[in-house]
C-alpha cells in the first residue's frame, strides 16, 4: 500500500473523533519505543512521521516533559517510571539509573547519575541538555551509557568492565600529569601532552582525548575567546568481545613520576589487579581518520589487535587497502561540503588573497602502492601504555592528512576563467609526498618535497633545473613556513612571492 494510501485510510478511519481522543492516541504511540530502524521496518512512514512529531513538540508542561523522557528512554532500551509525586522521572537499566527532578511546570532541577553500586552525583551534561530541551544530545548519552554495559554475561561481568574502564581512566589522568607544569596551556597539552588534552568523564559524558590542532584553529581560538574550536579528538571507552583480554581491574600507575626511560613505570599486570573480560578498551573518533598501512602496523605493534583495527568506509570486499589519499579526499570533502560532491574528482581549486587561483591535481595512487591505508573509526587496546605512543601515531597521521586535504577544496571547476597556478601532489614515500610546479621565470618543473618525519618535525628540499634561476625560498624557510601554516597552498603561495621579487630585482 502506498503511503498516500495509507494517510487517507487513517484521515477517513479518525475524522470522527475529537481532537483530544487523537491526541491521546499520539501520545500513545509516541511512547511505544521504536523496535528496528525506520529504514528496515515495512511501516516505515509511520514511524519516521512519529520521531518528527516528538523532535517538533516543544515540551514545555511537566506532563509533556515526563511523557518526552519516557517516550525517549524507551527507544534507547531502558525502562521509565515516574514517582507518585509526578515531578521525578527515574530512568534505569540492570547497570545504572537516572534520576530527573523537576518541578511542576516542567522546568528541570537536576538530573542525577548513578552506576550499580554507586551514590548518585549530579551530572552537570545531563540537566544542561534537558533545560535545552537537547534530546538528542540527551538520547545520544543515554546511549553511551548503555554501551558501557554492552559486555557479554551476567551482570557482575558486565560491573568488571565498567571497573577495568575506571582503572583505566585513572591511569590515563596520571599520564596525562607527567612532565606538566602549572603554566601549561590546553594547545601545548593537545600537541605535546604524553595523552594530549585530556577531559576526564563527569556523568554520561565519555572521557575524552584531543591530541592535534591545527595552526588556523588555534589563530580562530585566540580571535575569538571563548568560542568552541577544538582539534582532533577520540573517546576512551570499553566494548565487548568475543575473545577474552586480561584488563587491569584497578589502577597500573602509583604516581606520574617518570621512570628511568622517561615513560611512567606500570605495576606487573597479576592475577590479583587483573581479570580475562570478554572486552577491550577502545579510542573511537567522531570521523574515521584515514591511516597509511605503515601507522596500522605501527598500532599494531604496539596493541596487537591488527584486525579489529580496520573499518573500511568504502564499498570493498575483507579488508582490502584502498589508496590513502583516496581516503583523505573523501574524508576531506565530506568535511568540507554541505552537499555530496564526487569523490572520484582528482583536481581541485583554492583561492587565496593576493594570489593567482591555484589548481591542485591529486595523484591518488593505486592500492598496490607503497602508500595504501584504510579509514579508521576505533582502535582497541587492553593496557594503558599503549596509549601515548598510539596518541603519537596519531598525531603524526593527522598532520599528514591535513598537509594532504589543503589542497582539496569544493571547487572542481574553474568558474570565472581566471589566471591559473598549477600544481600536482604526488605520493613519495611513507610520509613525504612532492608538489611539482612549473618555475615561475623558466618554463621547466620545479619540485617541493614535504617530509613529514613527526607531528612536530617537518623537512622540506625545493628542486630546481640547475639552469634555472633562485626562486629565493630555502630548504629552511619552507619548512618553517609548512609548521607555521601546515597548508601547502600557503606554502606555495610564499615560494611564488619570493620569486617575484627576485624577478622584479633583476
């Protein structure tokens, strides 16, 4: 039956009734919680038509915010109950409850949080979102919440893990100390802190990790105080298995004094402060990070857990390679545009003050290259150590890939036939890759390589024609330029101004 159909079957079966009946029946099938997703379910229409009702439906009267709570819980799998009284909303699971105080015209007091065991604490997230009337920020905690649980066997199991997350936790905030010093602020934390800028969990928020940020974010931060510019980040968080890992069930690190190597010395992982748990720690990122093969190896070698590693977000069989930079222009588009833009497109132009339009070609490479990765959506791991040197690994991928995505842009078409630069970006080696140009005087290719060594280390070689004149750049300058910007656009736009001036000189 058509949709259309459909409507007029229910306009005709219910124009009888009054509209106080009707609006019992919404508020009925409003609070019936969804069973599969809309995209899979035969009345489909239906139920997509319902979750626009309650997203539109500004609760604002107790009864309306109670019956948004209940309705909301019971699509995440929890139950909800509400206290004689009617002003106290409690949501619970085996694992934790909820508890939302309100007062009787519908306005939120607090919200509490409480984990099996556990005294409930006021979650400051939790009653920001609900007086925002924020519910699916509020769903998406909810969420959270429940995969903390989501470990295979009985509930004493599924408290084991939660207790393996919090020694976790606690080792993480210890490192994140080592080597700090009062003055220290949050950029220098992202970009050098042993576990970057860490936020420890308060309430339903996970804790989380930002541990790179880019040159033109940290210049919008500082144009404008207090705004929410952050870099990249990742979650800390626990998931179930099939296979059982030996996790610490209590802190590994007695103090954030370094040992002898300059890395934290852990306590020996015994039977006593550990336990086999159907379940890994996990780093999950908001975007799946495109990686080379080399930095999965990297990650590899330092967890072991190769395999679970790697969620491919194109259409390929297994777990076949596609070319890294493939990965990074459709990661860099989906960011960059509103709209779905072909990935297949291999050129791009940037605009730039003061300067010719450039047209950047992307040699994409093939996944029989030495430069072929996957795109990466969460890395699991079993003990805390392994997380500042994957931290690094990280932020050494990052700086590439962004390196890489300046010079992608939603432009694929040259609309005002302008003057054109030209240039192409060309895989190299591990993490270098060259940019080749025609010279500025001459009429031969000029070539810049860009050699990321670490998140902090970056050569560049400019290769000329010996007969060609001085594009008055150095091997220094370029880098240097490169660190200070991490845009190859910009760089290139610098190398062509000191060429202009030394043609204007002779």
């Amino acid at each position: 039956i058509s949709t259309n159909a459909l409507m007029e079957q229910l306009r005709l079966k219910y124009q009888q009734k009054t509209w106080t009946e009707t609006l019992k029946l919404v508020h009925f099938c409003m609070d019936k919680p969804l069973q599969r997703t809309v995209s899979n379910a035969p009345n489909g229409p239906l139920l997509s038509c319902m979750e626009k009702i309650q997203r539109t439906l500004n609760a604002k009267s107790l009864f309306s915010v109670m019956n948004r709570l209940e309705s909301l819980s019971k699509q995440k799998g929890l139950n909800a109950h509400v206290s004689p009284s009617g002003t106290a909303c409690y949501i619970t699971s085996n694992m934790f409850y909820i508890e939302v105080q309100l007062e009787k015209d519908g306005n939120v007091i607090d919200a509490k949080l409480a984990h099996l065991g556990e005294a409930p604490v006021v979650c400051d997230d939790l009653v920001q979102h609900l007086r925002m009337k924020s519910y699916d920020a509020f769903g998406k905690i909810l969420e959270d919440l429940s995969n903390l649980y989501q470990i295979p066997g009985n509930s004493k199991m599924k408290a084991k893990g939660y207790f393996a997350l919090q020694a976790l936790e606690r080792d993480l905030y210890t490192m994140s100390l080592v080597d700090r010093t009062q003055d220290v602020n949050r950029v220098a934390e992202v970009l050098h802190g042993k576990v970057g800028h860490l936020v420890p969990r308060t309430g339903g928020t996970l804790t989380n990790i930002e541990f790179y940020i880019s040159p033109y974010q940290v210049l919008e931060a500082e144009l404008n105080p207090g705004s929410q510019v952050c870099g990249t980040k990742t979650v800390v968080t626990v998931e179930g298995t099939d296979t059982l890992h030996k996790l610490p069930l209590s802190p590994l690190l007695v103090d954030s004094q370094a040992g002898e190597d300059g890395n934290p010395a852990f306590l020996p992982l015994t039977d006593e402060i550990s336990m086999d748990l159907p379940a890994f720690f996990v780093l999950k990122f908001y975007q799946p990070i495109p990686m080379s093969s080399s930095s999965i190896e990297e990650i590899q070698r330092l967890t072991g857990m190769l395999s679970l590693v790697l969620r491919l977000r194109i259409q390929i069989t297994g777990l076949k390679l596609a070319p890294l930079y493939e990965l990074i222009v459709q990661s860099t588009l989906k960011e960059k545009c509103s709209e779905d833009l072909s990935t297949h497109k291999s050129h791009f132009f940037v605009s730039l003050p003061d300067c010719p339009k450039h047209c950047y070609f992307i040699n994409k490479g093939s996944e029989k290259s030495d430069l072929a990765g996957a795109s990466v959506s969460k890395i699991p791991f079993s003990h805390p150590k392994c997380v500042p040197g994957v931290i690094e690994i990280l932020r050494h991928q990052v700086v590439y890939n962004t390196l890489i995505s300046s010079c992608v842009s939603d432009k694929h078409i040259n609309e005002d036939d302008s003057e054109l630069l030209y240039f192409e970006v060309v895989p190299h080696k591990n993490t270098s890759f060259s940019v080749f140009f025609l010279h500025p005087v001459k009429e031969n290719l000029a070539c810049v390589i860009i050699d990321v060594i670490t998140s902090r280390e970056v050569q560049c070689h400019l290769h000329l024609n010996p007969q060609d004149p001085t594009l008055n750049s150095s091997d220094d300058f370029i880098a240097r330029a490169v660190k200070r910007c991490m845009s190859v656009p910009v760089v290139m736009r610098a190398i062509f101004r000191n060429a202009a001036k030394v043609k204007a000189d002779s």
